[in-house]
C-alpha cells in the first residue's frame, strides 16, 4: 500500500491519480481568515460544476473549457451587483469566460488541477499512520506549516479521500464517487455577458 511509500511520493500518487480521474465528487467547508466557503461540485474531463457558497452568497456554477455558466438568487446578485441587476439577474443563468475580472476566479475552484495546486504542501509533509475515514483505509499526511492533513486512499488507486483543514483553515473537503459523478449539463438560454 501507499503507507509504504514517502510523503512526498504518497503526495505525487495521489495528486496524479486525482488528476487523472475522469470524474470526482467534492464537497465540504472551510474557513479563510473572514470567508466562510461550502463547496459541492463534481470535476469531470471537459466539465465541471456545482455549488459554492461564500458567506452566505450560493451560486451555482459550470465550467465548460473556457466558458462558465453561473447563476444566483435574486438576492445573491442584488449583494454582488446591486438592486437592479439583482431583479434583472436573479436566478438566471450567466454566460461569461475564465478570464471575466468578475466571475472568472470562481471556476478555479471547479478546476481540479487548480484546486490540487491550492493543497499544494507549504511546509515540510509528514506521513502519519494509517487509518479510517468513512471505512476506507487512508494515509494521512500533515503539512507542518499549515498543520492541515490530507487522506490519501492506502490500497487501490491513491486518491485523495479527505482534506481537513489547520487552525488558520479550519474545515474539511471530502473526495469520493471517483469515475461514477455524474458531470453537469450545459444550461440552455443563459445570458451572455
């Protein structure tokens, strides 16, 4: 199994097969510094999309190569862009690209190869023991700057299984339904920006 291995070799495994994944379902919540960030998407080759809520604004979000589809409540447009593109925009959906000074920077964290680089370890990795998360066993490997933990499947395929935040992050990510999420269509009749 991978306990075998380094914590930077665990750490390679794991971010390639990941990445290499043609689907992967991930959801959870963390904190950073004032935000306060609930995501649940599916990241699939050519697709992805999903929710993510940032103190207390949820979009819905899909990300089709370079364009993105995005859509809120009539109340989260009105907080983002004011009354009147908030009755305008409200729970339609938006067309814009990854490049929109706006919207853009939100399809990174439906970027699986993106996010990965957001776990990326600061400090030094440490391999603990081996153990349980939701009855797979798992590797898990802190990062002494951070003092986040990331669990990485011990037999199989070397997945990320979970990501549980530091003290300046609390929070967890789960990864699971590897090859078996379902990738979100595309909306017809959105706007374009």
């Amino acid at each position: 199994g991978e306990a075998s291995r380094s914590a930077h070799q665990i750490f390679s495994d794991s971010e390639r097969a990941t990445e290499s994944a043609s689907s992967v379902h991930i959801s959870g919540q963390f904190t950073s510094g004032s935000d306060k960030v609930r995501l649940d998407f599916v990241d699939s080759s050519g697709r992805s999309g999903g929710t993510i809520t940032d103190n207390g604004t949820t979009f819905q979000i899909i990300l089709s190569g370079r364009t993105v589809y995005i859509k809120g409540s009539e109340a989260t447009m009105t907080k983002l862009a004011g009354q009147a593109a908030g009755q305008l925009l409200g729970g339609k959906w938006l067309q814009t690209s990854t490049t929109d000074k706006n919207f853009g920077d939100f399809s990174q964290l439906f970027n699986l190869p993106d996010l990965i680089q957001h776990i990326q370890p600061q400090g030094t990795l440490h391999k603990d023991s081996v153990t349980s998360v939701n009855g797979q066993s798992v590797v898990g490997l802190t990062d002494s700057s951070r003092k986040a933990t990331l669990y990485v499947a011990n037999s199989g395929r070397p997945y990320m299984i979970e990501l549980t935040g530091g003290p300046k992050q609390p929070g967890k990510i789960t990864f699971d339904q590897y090859g078996s999420a379902k990738r979100p269509a595309i909306p017809k009749g959105a706007i374009n920006l």
